[in-house]
DNA sequence: TTCCAACTGTTAGCTGGCAAACAGCCAGAC
DNA sequence: GTCTGGCTGTTTGCCAGCTAACAGTTGGAA
C-alpha cells in the first residue's frame, strides 16, 4: 500500500512564491495578512473577488449544505492556494469557509492579478499545478476511503495524515499541531459526532492515542497503522 | 442550488492548445493517438512517465483497491490532462486506469516536456490550471453527495451531470453520449449494482428515463431534478 | 465560587444500502 | 439456429452508522 499521502503531503515552496515584493511587482492589490486562530478567512457563499495564497500555518476548508450537514472538504497547509476559484474570471460563488486553524500569514490578491503572476513566473505556475494536481489526488483517495472502509479504519487514517503532514514529537509519541475537537474530526472524517467519540474513546483505553480537549497524541503509530486497512 | 456541474463542464478549448505543431515545437516525444472505444490508455500501478492530453472523447479513469471494490474516479473531455501525476517529476506511479469510452483522440509527452509547454505558454498553464480548479470543485461536490444524499439522489445527480456535459437530443429527449451500463453506472455513482439497477427501474416505469443496455435518455428532466434534491 | 456554554461520553432504535444468490434476457459467435 | 457470456432484475438477510436524546465534564467569565 502506498502511502502517497503523508509523503506528498508537505512539499518545499520556491522561495520565489513566498516573496512579497514579487507579488507585489504583479498585483498592485497585493496584501499580505496576519490572522490568529479561528479567523474567518472567506465565507461559503460569498461572491469570490480574492486569491490568497497560504504563506504559513493551517487552514480549515468546510461547508455546510443545504440539509445543514456540516463537512470538511480540506486542511491546507503553506503553498497552498484557496478562495477565488478562478474558473471563469467571472464571480463565482465561494464554495468553503475557509478559517484559520492557529495563526497564519498569508497573501491576498485579485484574481486578474494573480493570473498575471502565474502568467509571468511559469515556476509558480508549475508549482500551482503539481500541488492541484497532488490534492486531487488526496481527494480522490479519500473518497475511496468514504465508500469503502469503516468509520474506525478512516479515522485512524485521517490522524495519521495529520500526523504526518502536521506533526511534531512530544512527550507521549507524536502530537498533532492543529487544534482539532471530536466534532471538526468527525466533519473531516465524513463521519458523525458520536461514532468519532466512542472509537477515540476506545483507542485511548487500547493506549494507541492520547487525547484532550484540542489536541491529539498517537503513542503507538504501527497499531493505529494496522488500523487503517480495515 | 448552483448547478455549476452542467453549466462549468464544458469550456471552449483555446485552439493554441490543440495544435500538434505547438506541441510538436516544445516536446520531442509529442504523439497524436486515435483510438477506439473500450481502448485502455493507461493502466493503475503503471509507472508514470506520460501525460495524455485529451483532445476529444470521452475517457472513463476508475480504480481498483487493495479489496477488489471497484470505483469511477471522474469521466474527462476534451482539454482534461491525465496519465502521470507529475507530482515529483519522478516516477510516480499511475492511480487510476484510463479507458477510452467511445473513440478519442489523444496527445501523448513525456512529462518534462509538458512542464517545457506549460512553462512556455502562460495561458495553456492557465487553462489547465482553471480546469485542475473546477475538476477539484466536481469532486468536493460527489463527496458532499456521497456522505450526505441516498443513492437515488445520486443517481439522478449523476445521469443529469452526465447529461449537461455529455448529452445530445434524441427522439424521447435528451440521451447521453457516453456507452454506460449499470454496472459503469453504479461504479461511478458509488453504489452497489442491484440497487442501481432497481432505481433505474424504477424510474422507467415513472417515464421519466428510457434505457437499454448502453445508453441512458431522458425524458423528464425536471423530475428526475427533483429526485436529486432528495 | 459559581455558573454557563461548549465539549465529551453513551445508549437505544431505526434504516439505507450492502453482499449473496439466483433467475430471465439478449447479442453476437460459431 | 443455438449457445454462451455478459448484462439486467429482484429478493433476502444483515449490520454499520445515523439520529435523538441525555448525562457527565471542564474551563473560563462574571
């Protein structure tokens, strides 16, 4: 089994991207934004005039839909760009509220603007379209997920893609650095509130995680591994 | 509700993309391929060390997992990029096996020589860049509807989206243009074959479908609309 | 210090859709 | 023609996970 995900998942951003005076140089509406955890970035249903490109920290991509039921489509991380979705040029409608998870940095841009950097610097181009590409994927691969394993087997995985891309040791084992509670786990996993908990509770008593009211620790990555497949 | 599916699906191709001597210019490698329905263009675990460039026709991607469910990540026209994920430049391998459905025509390259192309050319990049954007959008959409509509539902959504993209008038209607049966059906809708079997059925006997062993028409289409609501 | 809002834990009952299994049907091969 | 393989139609259990509903916890605000 390929484990494209934790692999893929954080990439090295050209310097090139993460420069404001090259922005600047292309979009005259360039602005580059400090924001703290929680902050609402952009709202689902907003009319989708603005680029931002995620220079640092996490973002929480999510919906609600028409019967009110709440899902995750992504957690972003640096390089990644979201809000605008270019399609037509036209003001399409913003499909995810995008929020902050932690502090964050990141750029702001017209949409028109943002097609003349990426039309000037085919290397932020190409980085543009290999991380597209790369998401794709992920996606594609979660819904795989969705269809076919068990609630249990798809939380295991969704913590340890976390863990992989967002990780960080500490005392316990392997400690995921976004803030996440039992709910926005369940609106990531696709699964619902209840099921999460119990199955969290269950891993814990087995000592493969440690757990609070924001914060998840694996102790025993191979278990929640074996876990994964079903 | 939005129908952004039927309505963004197909976009005018920029010509500049479509002319073999653009291609031949930037990438040695550039082979124009015409192949027949049911051809199997590339395959799941292949290494990935070709982009296809669809020019036209229609190509089924769908994948196997590891516990032989079978599934329908996306049907791609005409201007959709597919083959290697050209993530890391090295060889990844291939996810999803792609099949012609009905006869395409096809632009073959070595990665590097795409990125040569798309480097050169900013509005090819923005193309595929745009294109990548709504495919990304498609796929967040069938997500929602898989966790959160029933399978009817999905049907419907799945045979009108077919449909807008992909259809033509016909004597009852509007028929698809794409060769499915149920079973292709089920696999893309995400749902085992019986019950797909038994909606269509279903909704033959309401007059609102006629179909037969590999084509699909529509002959109500504001109520199978409503059927897609839930 | 107490109170409240937001989080976590747990149960009970219901149901959509799955897997399995089989029967009819059709189309092209021979 | 007739045979065979693949497609379609339908039924029967069965169960994962959902909703609803409630109880226990906790941490910060007042």
């Amino acid at each position: 089994m390929r484990d494209h995900k934790s692999a893929a998942r954080i990439q090295p951003i050209t310097d090139e991207a993460q420069s404001p005076d090259l922005w600047r140089r292309c979009c005259p509406s360039f602005m580059a934004l400090e924001l703290l955890d929680k902050a609402v970035i952009c709202r689902q249903g907003d009319e989708g005039h603005t680029v931002f490109y995620l220079v640092k920290g996490f973002v929480k991509l999510s919906r609600v839909t028409v019967n009110g039921d709440q899902l995750t489509t992504a957690i972003l991380t640096e390089g990644d760009v979201f809000g605008a979705s270019f399609i037509g040029t036209t003001g399409t409608m913003i499909e995810d509220t995008a929020m902050a998870k932690g502090p964050i940095r990141v750029f702001r841009v017209k949409p028109e603007e943002f097609r003349n950097l990426v039309s000037q610097h085919s290397n932020i181009a190409w980085e543009l379209i290999t991380r597209l590409t790369s998401r794709q994927l992920q996606v594609y691969h979660k819904m795989e997920s969705i269809l076919f394993k068990e609630v249990r087997a798809r939380v295991a995985e969704t913590i340890l893609e976390l863990a992989g891309a967002y990780g960080k040791n500490c005392q316990h084992g392997y400690e995921l650095d976004i803030p996440l509670n039992q709910s926005e786990l369940a609106d990531l996993v696709g699964a619902s509130r209840p099921v999460v908990s119990t199955i969290l509770n269950k891993l814990r008593t087995q000592d493969i995680l440690e757990y609070g009211r924001e914060y998840i620790c694996i102790k025993r990555r191979t278990e929640l591994e074996r876990l994964m497949t079903l």
